[in-house]
C-alpha cells in the first residue's frame, strides 16, 4: 500500500508544505513560532513563549489532535495520507490560537 498509493511521497511533499504553511504565520505573527522543525510529516513547532498545553486546548476545539513537550514545543504527527487542505485547516486553526494566546513571555 505504502508504495502503490505513494505514501512516502505525499508525507515527503506534504511535510513540506506543511513546514512552509506554519512558516507563514510568522510573517503574520512575528514572535510566535521560534522555529519549525520536522521530517516528513513529522514536524515540532517551537513556540516564542511558555502556551503550548493552552494552544493544544484551543486546537482539540478545532478538531485538531497534536502533542505538547513541555510548554515550548507543539508535535505534529498526522497519517501518511494527510492532504495539503488538511494541512492548511491545522495552520489556520494554529494561527487562530497563537492570536488569542497570551502575550509572548521572555
């Protein structure tokens, strides 16, 4: 399955669109996301304060299921067969949150 409906080439493409869509909310909140990391699909957004856990409430209202480590980091681990309008509903949802988040601690 992995090969004939190319899974490994959709986490590959649509873990980089999904990086690039997460990087856009810095340009549209400056200091909100420290820094985006991942491979594949596999991807953990670094939060600019101490919220992760009170994002991670806003998203599961969204219908939106990531992980926290600690209160900096945000997980993100979706299945292989996430699409690129999925990936686009979790940034919108994301960026939502991180406006009502309270303000950057530092």
């Amino acid at each position: 399955m992995l090969e004939e409906e190319h899974l490994i080439t959709n986490a590959s493409a649509v873990g980089d669109y999904f990086r690039s869509g997460l990087a856009s909310i810095n340009s549209d909140l400056p200091g909100r996301i420290k820094e985006i990391r991942g491979l594949g699909l596999m991807v953990g957004v670094e939060l600019g304060g101490s919220y992760a856990k009170s994002i991670l409430q806003e998203l599961l209202s969204a219908g939106i299921v990531a992980n926290a480590v600690g209160d900096t980091i945000l997980r993100f681990v979706p299945p292989l067969v996430v699409t690129r309008e999925d990936c686009d509903r979790v940034v919108e949802a994301l960026r939502t949150a991180l406006r009502a988040a309270a303000p950057i601690q530092g």
